[in-house]
C-alpha cells in the first residue's frame, strides 16, 4: 500500500508540469487486500485529465482478477502502456514527464518475479454421472488451518460463495431436480447461506461471479431448505461429494469441519430408457445377448415389466453365452419376484454350476446364489 502512495505523491507532483494537450494517460495498479474474514481485490486507476483543468484523477475501483484482466492491466509491463499514452503526444518532448513515468512504472511492475505459488484453497474440478445425465462442479477447497469454520470465518446468516475465490458452479447436461425443485440442463453458481439448525441452498442464473460480493437474489433460480448433520469427526479441507449413486438419483454432500449437508437429486431415467428399449426390441434383427441382459436388467432394477425382462433373459441365453451365469442369477431374481420359487431355485443351481467352472468357488455369484436360495427355502 506504501508504494501505491509514494505512486500518487510521485505522478501528482507532475500535475502543474504537464502540457495541457497532453492524452488521457492511464496506469492501472492491482491491489490486493487480504484479512481473516475477507478477500477484496481492487484497482487504482490513474488518469489525467486535461479539459476543463489539467489534473491526476486516483479512482479506486473494484477489480475482478480474471486471467484476461490480469494480463491485460497486471502482467502487461505499466512502462509499456505509458509509453504508447505519451508518445502519441507533445509530451512526449519533456523529459521530466516520459523519465519519471518509465521510472515510476517500472519501480512498480519490473521488480515481480515470475513465480507459481501454492494456492491457499486449491481448485478442484468433480465430474459424476448419474443416470444419463452428466455432472460437473468447480469449487476451490480451502482448509480449517486451525480456525473456526462455521459461525466464524463463515458467518451464520450470509449469502457464502460455497468455497472459496470464484464462487462454486454447478453444471447439469439434462434437467433434474434437487429437493424437489425442478432445475433445468445448464450451469449454475451455488451459494449457500450457513445456519445453525437450517441452510438454504442457492442455484444462482449468473455462474461468473468473484465470491458472493455481487450476488444478487433476483438472478436466482430455486432456492430451498435443508437440514445439516454433524460428523463425528471433522474435515480439514472443505470437500464436496457425491454418495448413494444410483440410475435416477444421488446425493451431493458438501462437507466441512464438523458439518455436513445432503442435497438430494433425482433425474429422469426410466422415461427416457424405455421406449427406446421397447423400439430397439421391436426392431428387425437378432439382438444381442449383452443388449438383452442390459434390458432385463434395467426393467427388472426399475420394478418395471417382468414378463418382457424374463423373455429378453432367455433370449440371450439362447446363445449359452459366457455371461450365462450372470444371466441366469438375473433369471432366478425376476422368477423370485414373480414367486416362482421353484423355478428360481434351479436358474440360481445352474448360474452356480456355470460360475464354478468359469472361473471356482472365489466367483461372486456363488455366494449371491447361496443367498438367493437360502432367502427362498426360509
């Protein structure tokens, strides 16, 4: 800050020395403020002004430290930019003017390195898939470091950024919904505002924001209620996951310290799926055996026709494919289920007969088969 100020002293004093036809010439001074609570980045515009008075004007402006803006006004050489700004002016002709601007600039700019740094909270991209449906969040992960998280470096009551620096996105490629609230296929920025007792979840339209400074609640799409859990033990670093991942759901936790909160999404699969199933299957053609294990499997997971999936079953096993033992412990779940438990009995002994001699008694499936026909004989 003490070079910023002996900047302005510096480049004021040349006020009454400057040519009043002298171009608009701009230095811009990136200024980065750091304290416990908060993370402010700010530039010090200098301009001057010769109409009506000749005059410096020091504007302190908000600054949003993208790549482009970084390059374009930090990393760019300042000497550089007042070079091109005075040489296009009589200027240019005065020494005491070009000199100590050249100097000024580079007493500023010249003397930082070049030098990659470890973040303070590292970014973190996740990708999942659930369903038919892909999933990417981009959040950086800062860490406890011996502080406290909730109600302290994270106020209860405040719109949070869900991380830190950029705030935290969220990228859907279909329509789902979470909690209920129908969110449509895009990308999302999402806040959250901490409380003891409850939390609210934010899905904000505007996904390019700096933290949650210019958050703005009119932008928002859905926002909703949910209760936290608290952990036995606490996570250092702020971690946000997926658990419980299933064909149409899952459950997106964000988690740290002590505190753990559940968002619930649910996407549309069977919907989808099934009439392209009943078009592929009706379509002329012999059908292969994984296409129809697959089918099978799909109806008899989503409690759906069991009939077609039985018939499918049977028509892949046709071929006494190498997947047959797979197939014939699907064969005997949907038998069960449709209580023909004798039947089912004897597809489970054969899919263990047929696993034994694929690959021995360490084959999963023996033990799945023992279950299945212990669970029946009960």
């Amino acid at each position: 800050m003490s070079k910023v100020l002996r900047l302005a002293s510096e480049v004021g004093s040349l006020k009454s020395k400057t040519p009043a036809n002298t171009p608009s010439a701009l230095l811009f001074c990136h200024l980065d403020f750091r304290a416990s609570s908060f993370h402010r980045h700010y530039g010090l515009v200098i301009s001057y002004l010769p109409i009506p008075n000749p005059q410096f004007v020091f504007t302190l402006q908000r600054f949003n430290p993208s790549p482009f803006n970084l390059y374009l006004f930090y990393l760019l050489p300042a000497r550089f930019l007042l070079f091109l700004a005075l040489v296009k002016s009589k200027a240019f002709r005065s020494p005491f003017l070009v000199l100590p601007a050249i100097f000024l600039a580079g007493r500023i700019f010249a003397q930082t390195p070049q030098i990659n740094f470890p973040a303070a909270s590292p970014p973190c991209t996740l990708k999942q898939q659930v369903g038919l449906t892909d999933i990417g969040v981009v959040y950086s992960r800062p860490g406890m470091k011996g502080r406290v998280v909730f109600g302290g470096i994270v106020p209860y009551g405040q719109v949070w950024r869900t991380g830190a620096n950029q705030a935290t996105t969220i990228t859907f490629s279909t329509p789902v919904t979470l909690e209920g609230h129908d969110v449509p296929a895009g990308t999302y920025a999402l806040f959250t505002i901490p409380g003891q007792s409850e939390w609210t979840i934010i899905l904000n339209k505007d996904a390019n924001q700096w933290g949650a400074f210019d958050y703005k609640q009119a932008d928002d799409l859905v926002r909703f209620e949910v209760t936290p859990l608290t952990l036995q033990l606490p996570i250092e670093t702020f971690t946000i996951e997926w658990n419980r991942i299933r064909d149409e759901s899952a459950v997106l936790n964000l988690a740290w310290d002590r505190t753990i909160i559940p968002i619930h999404l649910h996407t549309d699969v069977v919907d989808k799926l099934v009439p392209q199933i009943q078009a592929a299957m009706a379509a002329p053609g012999k059908k292969s055996d994984t296409f129809c294990f697959q089918a099978a499997t799909f109806y008899y997971d989503h409690d759906l026709d069991l009939t077609n999936a039985l018939n499918w079953v049977n028509a892949g096993l046709a071929d006494n494919p190498m997947i047959a033992f797979e197939m014939l412990h699907l064969k005997a779940e949907i038998l069960a289920r449709q209580g023909d438990k004798s039947g089912a009995i004897a597809a489970a002994k054969q899919s263990t007969d047929l696993a034994i001699k694929a690959e021995g008694q360490g084959n999963s499936f023996v033990r799945m088969n023992q279950d299945l026909i212990s669970s029946l004989q009960q």
